[in-house]
C-alpha cells in the first residue's frame, strides 16, 4: 500500500503531502469504526502520527484507508510484544547445550503443533514454517495449540509479533486474504520469510522512530568471535513508544520496555560475560542501533519463494587439525580461534565434512546479512557472507570463516 513519492518527506496521503495533524485526525475518527474511535485518543497513535508527519523520508500510502489499516496494524504488533514480554504469551528462549528445546505451538514431546514443522530435521534449531493445508489464521493464532507456546529466540519472537499483530489489528478475513498473498510462513529465519515484506522500507536512525518500528540493537562487531554460541550478538527489537516522561522504551525478545541507556547495558553486561577477557573501549559507539525499518503494509508482494531444501542428516563431519587449517588459509586469533576473510561456503563445507543445508541462521541475528553457524564435533564455525543478497546455502557464496575449536578435542 505504499506508493512512490520520490524524494519529498514526511506522510503523503494519495500523492498529496499532509502537515496538519489536527485535521488528520478528524479525518481518522470519521473513518474509523466506532468501536476503534477510543485508538485514535491514544498517546501511542497521537506518536504515530507525528514521528509519521516529521520523517525526513517520504511515508506515502495511496488513500487514508490504507494508512488507518497500517496504524491498526502497528497498534496490533506493539500489543502482541507486549504480550510476548510481560508472560501473558507464553514465551522464552531456548538454549540449544542446557534447555529447553525449541518448541513452536505445543508443551508436548513433539515440541511443534500440527500448524508447523521444523525446518531442521533434528529439531535443534529455533527454526519452522507452516504447515500446508490449515487456515493461516488457525495456523498463527497466539493460543496453545497453535502458535504457544514459543521456546525460540528473538528474531523468530519479532516475526510471530508481526504476524500476531496484522491478525490483531487487521481481522480474521484480512490476514487470511494478506496471507493468500504473501505464501508460506516461517519462524525463525530471515531468509524468504514474508514477515520481511512487513518490514522492506528503511529508515532513517537519525529520525525519531514510529512505535511499531523494527531496530536491531547490535552488540560489538566482534562478539561471535569471542563467543561463537552465545545469544547477544544483537537484539531484534521493536520501538513500543515514549514514557511520560519522554524516553523512548524498545522491546524485544528477553528485554521488556527498556530504555537505549539500559538496553545498551544488557548488551554490554552479556558481551563481558561470554567475551571475558575482551573488552568494549566506547559503549555508546560500538553498543548501537545499526538498522531500522518501518512497519508497513506492502502495497504488493513478491512471488513467493520456494522454501531451501535443509539436510536431512545433521552434520557428521570433523575438525581438521590446526596444520589443515593453516593449509587452507586459515589465521590464529586466539588461541582454539581460527579465521579466514575469504574462502566459499562450499570449501568450508568440504574442509570441515558438513553439507551446506546444515547451515542454520545464528540467534540473534539482525535482518540485513544474518550470520550462519553450523557445528561439527570440536568445533563452532560461524560463516559470515561478504555479500549481503547471498542466498545462505549457495555452494558459490564468498564468506569469511571464523572457528572456534573445542580446547578438550
């Protein structure tokens, strides 16, 4: 529903640029249902109508109907955070060493519902799509049974609240014709996952962000380096709105209504934990948001891409020796760590005895060029792509490696 505007700023309702707020939103309220007149008096959407308004992009939508409809939407994806982050939803993350498992729509020893299917065949990772053959809306719905409980991480929380939220706000009849659409849903991974065509238009970091936003809160470039299996490289995070004291408040998965001050704090407390002894010189620096896109209705959406095929067989390879690694290009960091910034994914695969569809997304990963991991016995590998449009399990894709060895192989 967004139309191109060129280069003008700001809300264009219809091709026309809109400056006054007031009539705006007398124009909202006798469109709106009465049963949703009561949103329009609220301080969030008084927010999304003014970070709107002051965008020094254009945020255009071709009537106001349109732009109503993403306003609900965006409402509905703030509440099911909410929701998810306060334990009314029953979610948490997983933790693939200790527990618990991954689990998508049931408590029981299947650990996924008859609405989805693991995308790795040994269900190890965070990772589902769909089920053919059920209504969409059956499929997504935030209930036990369907799509509760949720042991994942936070990427996959941020797709389910898009999801959520468009069903939320929007009804029934709507997500199910949206989601006649925009084909096969996924949890988990970036990769072809429609929640994305929710989330295609960039945004200035420099703006003040819409509630609703999608803003990855991005740890020190080099914390899967020093820590190859840890959760904080980042968090997918959504912009919930100001307190009233004016402070902008962001949720996401394992992080509820936090303030930039104190969810740059978790970050940094997590990158001591799992880095020790490495150290971050300039917090507010290298501790920041790196992306930010606005939550939005497309006005159409791309063919839907065929699901990758995944291994069958989780990976039976084995670390080579530190003479191998040297062999193939392979430089010491540190002591057990290993790097090389240019090989294929296809010769690390072959050095290291896995097949390419082991390769899984890393939690925590942002939208923009998400990081792959695959383990194999003694050792992590963490495969980042030099392209950001690589497709993640091309044989071709040039991609810097960096393993860690386990110090008891």
């Amino acid at each position: 529903m967004l139309k191109e505007i060129g280069t003008q700023s700001g809300l264009h309702i219809g091709g026309e640029p809109i400056a006054d707020i007031g009539q705006l939103q007398s124009d909202l309220t006798n469109l709106a249902q009465n049963e949703d007149k009561h949103l329009l008096k609220s301080n969030l959407t008084s927010e999304i109508l003014a970070a709107t308004l002051a965008s020094s992009q254009p945020v255009a939508f071709d009537d106001l109907q349109h732009f109503w409809e993403n306003i609900l939407f965006r409402l509905g994806a703030i509440s099911a955070m909410t929701s998810l982050t306060a334990g009314v939803f029953d979610g948490d993350y997983y933790d693939p060493t200790l527990g618990p498992e991954p689990r998508l729509g049931t408590s029981g020893a299947t650990r996924v519902s008859q609405y989805w299917q693991f995308l790795d065949p040994g269900k190890n990772e965070a990772a589902w799509q769909q089920t053919t053959g059920f209504n969409p809306a059956e499929v997504v719905k935030p209930v036990d049974g369907h799509s509760l409980p949720f042991r994942g991480e936070c990427a996959g929380a941020f797709q389910l609240t898009v999801f959520w939220g468009l069903l939320d706000g929007l009804g029934t009849r709507t997500f199910t014709k949206l989601a006649d659409q925009f084909g096969t849903m996924l949890v988990g991974p970036w990769t072809d996952n429609p929640a994305t065509d929710f989330m295609a238009q960039n945004a200035s970091l420099q703006d003040p962000p819409i509630p609703g936003d999608y803003m990855y809160f991005k740890n020190k470039d080099d914390y899967l380096k020093w820590a190859p299996n840890g959760f904080w490289q980042g968090l997918n995070a959504m912009y919930m709105g100001k307190d009233s004291l004016g402070t902008r408040h962001y949720s996401g998965m394992g992080a509820s209504w936090l303030s930039e001050q104190n969810l740059r704090s978790s970050l940094v407390n997590a990158y001591y934990h799992d880095c020790y002894p490495h150290t971050i010189a300039c917090p507010n620096e290298e501790v920041r948001f790196t992306i930010r896109r606005l939550l939005q209705i497309p006005s159409s959406f791309e063919k839907a891409v065929a699901i990758p095929e995944r291994s069958s067989t989780p990976p039976s390879g084995s670390a080579p020796t530190v003479a191998t690694l040297q062999a193939n290009g392979y430089r010491s960091l540190a002591a057990s760590i290993f790097e090389n910034p240019r090989t294929t994914l296809e010769e690390c695969a072959s050095l290291f005895g896995f097949a390419v569809g082991n390769v899984h997304q890393h939690i925590g990963s942002g939208l923009e060029n998400p990081p792959s991991r695959v383990r194999v016995p003694g050792a992590t590998i963490i495969i980042d792509y030099h392209d950001p449009e690589a497709r993640r399990h091309d044989p071709k894709s040039i991609v810097e490696v960096t393993v860690t060895l386990e110090k008891n192989r």
